[in-house]
C-alpha cells in the first residue's frame, strides 16, 4: 500500500495515513514488548519490523507478518 507510517517512541504508538496524508489509524504497543521503539521498515512481502532500543537490557528487533496475505 501506499499508506505512510509513523513510529513515535513517546507513547509507544503506530501512526498510519493514508497517501495524501489524511489520517486513518492508531494504535498503541504493548509496554512490555516496546521499551523504546526506534525504527520501523517494511520487507517486499510486507512483513513489518520494528527495532526496540533495549535500556539495560538487549536491542530487539521484532516481526509482525502482513495480514494482507
């Protein structure tokens, strides 16, 4: 999709607008799974990843499979 998203580490939240910007969703991330969330990055078959800033504990990089397929 055309969709843009946007990761804000403050509030552990997932923004999405659609192409031209209008918003269409949001959505908040589990605390326990997202300490700092940092990163946000699609693969070719949609797979979502997000990169987790670990504090004092380790970096993680998580996998959320598209529900599209």
């Amino acid at each position: 999709s055309k969709d843009i998203y946007i990761l804000s580490s403050v509030g552990e939240l997932i923004l999405i607008l659609d192409d031209k910007g209008n918003f269409k969703n949001c959505s908040g991330l589990p605390d326990e799974l997202f300490l700092q969330p940092e990163g946000i990055c699609f693969d070719d078959d949609a797979v979502l990843y997000i990169a987790n800033e670990g504090h004092d504990k380790k970096a993680r990089l998580l996998k959320f499979p598209s529900k599209e397929k």
